[in-house]
C-alpha cells in the first residue's frame, strides 16, 4: 500500500480483516472515514467501543442483548410454549425480520464440526437440554443450516430431545440445500417455518 500514511495504512489493514471485505472496499471505507466530519469519525468509534463494552450474550437464549436477558426473552407477548433453536444471533435476526416466529429462541452459537473439533461441548446444548426440563415446551423447532455442519448439528438434536415430551419439528420447505439461513429472504423463511415436519419424517 504505497502512497498512504501510516495512519490510512493501519486503517484499511483494520477493515480489511473484517469478513467480506476485500481491499478495495476496505480503502472505500478509508477514504469515507478519511472525508467524514469529526464528529462523525467520533460517533462511530463510541458506538464500536459501546458494542464490546455493552452487548452481551442473553442469560436465558445465548442471543446479543444489553441486559442480562435479552428484550425476546423478557417480552409478555411472545409464544413461550414455542422454542427455535438456531446456529447464530444472526439466525434470530433474520427471522424476526420475518415477523412470522412469535416464540422464543436458543442460540447454540455454532453447529457441530468434527473435522474442526467442534463438538457437543463446545455449543450451548447442555444449556438448551437445562431449559427444556425446566420450561416444558410445546414445540422444539430445528432452525439450524441446511449445510452439512447444520444437519449433523440438527440430527444430534433430535436424539438427544427426543424424549423431551416436545413436538420435534424441523423448519424445511424454502430453505435449499447447503443454504444458510441468515440469507434467506422473508419469504422463504415463512415457507420454511410453515413447511416444518416432524423430526422421525
């Protein structure tokens, strides 16, 4: 990176490690910083600084929250005989976008990877089998990715919840194969949750 300060240098450097930034977008992101006002610049170092210092991971479903427990766990109007259980606090973003699911959630943060040694015990699984005695759900429905991770992580689910006493369902219809739920559009996750089956089809 010739031709830039020290200073741009070890910005785009910055961006650049961000994922899906490449250099030319970092170098963008650079000179947007680089021409916004001061007050501007400052605003957004505070608000990256309040992220790490602030957001948390919700007592109750491991999804980002402020509190202790997050606004979906303590709401009055949510569905609490309904759990999804998702990968990533991405997952519940895209399907509360939807604004079909009106239950709550349980973030795993992350699927099983055997090839990445990751396993039961490096997820939050033995949390959600706590909370599944504990809050006698209804329905139990499997959001996780249609990739082979998601569907390892989605068939270890089923056996060890199988005699929760839960409806086991997994969300199907307009997910394709190998696709990840974070990209799906709003549409395709109403299909998917209408096209659950149950976890033994």
């Amino acid at each position: 990176m010739t031709g830039f300060p020290v200073s741009m240098r070890a910005l785009i450097e910055g961006f650049s490690r961000m994922p899906g930034i490449g250099p030319k977008s970092a170098q963008r992101l650079a000179f947007y910083i680089l021409r916004s006002s001061k007050a501007e610049a400052e605003a957004l170092s505070k608000a990256i600084l309040k992220v790490k210092d602030s957001v948390k991971s919700c007592g109750a479903c491991n999804n980002l929250s402020d509190d202790d427990i997050c606004e979906i766990c303590k709401s009055a109007s949510r569905n609490k005989a309904l759990l999804c259980v998702v990968e990533e606090p991405n997952d519940v973003i895209t399907i509360e976008r939807a604004g079909f699911f009106h239950g709550l959630y349980h973030v795993l943060l992350g699927s099983l990877s055997p090839l990445d040694g990751i396993g039961p015990q490096d997820l939050k699984i033995r949390e959600l089998l706590e909370r599944v005695k504990k809050e006698k759900f209804k329905e139990i429905i499997i959001a996780t990715d249609f990739n082979s991770e998601g569907e390892a992580t989605a068939l270890y689910l089923f056996k060890v919840l199988k005699n929760c006493g839960a409806r086991l369902t997994r969300v199907a219809y307009g997910i394709p194969v190998g696709g990840d739920l974070q990209y799906a559009d709003q549409a395709t996750i109403i299909k998917a949750f209408e096209g659950r089956r149950e976890a033994s089809k």
